[in-house]
C-alpha cells in the first residue's frame, strides 16, 4: 500500500497542513481493512502538540478478496458507500467524552483512494484493546452506546445510511438467498419491517463489535472507532451485536438480562427530560429478541457454520417466529 511504502506527495502535506507539523514518519501498521481494501496505519509527527495520528487509507481494489466468498459487485459498492458514510460521519457528526470517538483532522478523497486522518487514540489514553472481558468492561462499552443512542435520539442520519447496521436486510439479498432455514428466512422481511418501523430511533454504531471499543489503563472508559455503517435504526441493534460479540452461549442465558437493565438505566439517566422513558423502554426491549434473531437471520446465509449460530440465538429465533404467527 501507499503509506506503508513512499507516501504520495499530496497526502502528505494534507496531513502536515493538518496537524500543524514540520514533518511526519510513518509508523506501523496498525491492521489491514477487510477484503484488501487498504490499511490503518500509526503516522509519527514532529512540530506539533500532537505526537502521533492514525490514518484510514482505503484504495479499492482491482479485484477483491473476500475472507469468505462474497466477492461481488454488490459487495463492493457496499464497502465503497460504507466509506463515503464513514468519512461524512467524521466530517460533520461529533459526540461527547461519555461516547469519545476519534477526532478527524482532515480527510480526502480521489478517484480509487480515500484517506481519513484521525486523532491517535492510544496518545488520547485510550490504548488498551480486549478480545475476552469482565462485567465492568461490558458495562463500560454499554454505557457508551447509551449515551450515544441518547445523543442522537430522534436525530435524522443525513448523509450517513438511512438503515444502520452491515447485515441490514435491503443490503444482503445474495446471503438471504443462501439461508437453508426456510422457516426464518420467510419471515426475514417481518423483522426487518418491524424493527424499521420503531417508534423511537437513533442513529446506530453499526458494527459496535468488541474489537471496536478501545479502553483506558483503568478499563473503565471506552472510545469507539469504526463508522462505516452508521445509520438510522433502533438502538438494540447495537446492544444485541455488542453483547453477541463478547459473550458465548452460557454467559448471554446467565448475564444478558442484568446488563440490559444496565444498559436502560444509563439510557434513562441521559435522554432527554421530554422524552417518554417509559415508552422507550417498553419498545426498545420488545425489539430486543427481534434485533438479535436478525443478526442471527444474516449470519445463518452469510456462515452457516459461525460460533455465533448458537443455543441462545435459537432460542431467541423460535421465540420471535412464534411471536409472528399470533
């Protein structure tokens, strides 16, 4: 890639007009984007109050790679509109520090190639990463995406995906059609359709997975990262995917219905006065099983063979399809 090699000339004086440095020295990769796409990567700057950025380089490739086979047309138009959304929401979206997100210093875009230039979490604090959590973690990420759902309650997502969420049903006909559950996947179209017509929406993370929160030394304070599929939706799109990321089969049945009753008492405790709480919450948790049983739904046509297809999720299936047929 580009930045790992010589980097252009262009994207280096953006980044130093950017940043205020004298000059820049490019560090390490911090990880490759999915399907070969591009990279982020840790950029060393001198001359400036800030030591260091990360920059997101995405150059489309001639001919993907995708991890698992869905190397389509339609597959990349969606990555290349993830992009666009993910470059708008850091140009003109902000949040607060009970839901910290990268700052974006500058970003640019021409023919193949995007670059978004965002403040270096870890020199912000925040450079701890986990791939297994305690409760105290959870929570943290938690609280995150209630202040975030609580921020942007009832805010139209201009510019960013009218649905939130990679897996969104309009978005993923071709893993629709793979899906042998004949039972679920009849009624896949219901649950999107309920979920949409939510009374109170937000916007969406979108893929609010562990691996995109990033933790403080005490563990206790999370930023987030990684807003290619923001969007409008119902926040327990975000909670379902958040708690599935994180926990097995054992730890949902044992721990999800105290930390969802985490997650609304932080939510109360930030939305506005105005709002009906009550209201809210009686929804919000009744969209929960379908919320979940969507994800599940998109993982059963995309990797039939996922750790995610499991005990809980089915359960959870059964209980919405029998929901349905009352």
């Amino acid at each position: 890639m580009v930045l790992s090699a010589e980097m252009k000339e262009e994207y280096r004086d953006l980044i130093l007009k950017a940043c205020g440095a004298s000059s820049l020295r490019v560090g390490s990769r911090i990880q490759s984007l999915w399907s070969g796409y591009g990279e982020i990567v840790r950029l060393h700057l001198e001359g400036c109050e800030r030591p260091s950025v990360v920059i997101k380089h995405i150059k489309f490739p001639t001919e993907a790679e995708h991890p698992v086979g869905w190397s389509t047309d339609r597959s990349h138009l969606r990555k290349v509109r993830s992009y666009q959304v993910e470059t708008h929401w850091y140009q003109n979206y902000s949040t607060g520090p009970s839901c910290r997100t990268p700052t974006c210093l500058t970003a640019c875009s021409s023919g193949d190639e995007m670059l978004i230039v965002l403040e270096d979490l870890d020199a912000a604090g925040y450079d701890q990463r986990r791939t297994c959590v305690k409760d105290r973690e959870i929570m943290a990420c938690l609280s995150w995406l209630a202040h975030f759902h609580a921020l942007f309650l009832s805010v139209a997502p201009e510019g960013l995906w009218p649905v939130g969420t990679y897996w969104h049903l309009e978005t993923r006909p071709d893993e629709l059609e793979a899906m042998d559950n004949t039972e679920l996947k009849a009624v896949a179209g219901d649950i999107d359709r309920i979920l949409n017509k939510c009374h109170y929406k937000t916007i969406v993370h979108g893929d609010a997975k562990l691996a995109n929160f990033c933790f403080s030394g005490s563990r206790e304070d999370v930023a987030a990262v990684d807003f290619q599929y923001v969007g409008g939706g119902c926040g327990m799109k975000d909670v379902v995917y958040f708690l599935g990321s994180c926990m097995d089969e054992r730890e949902c049945e044992k721990s999800v219905p105290g930390l969802l009753d985490y997650y609304f008492t932080q939510l109360k405790q930030c939305v506005d006065k105005d709002v009906d709480f009550a209201a809210l919450e009686k929804e919000w948790r009744e969209m929960f099983a379908f919320a979940w049983t969507d994800f599940h739904r998109f993982l059963l046509g995309w990797m039939p063979g996922h750790w995610k297809i499991n005990r809980y999720s089915k359960q959870l299936a059964k209980q919405v399809m029998h929901k349905l047929k009352l």
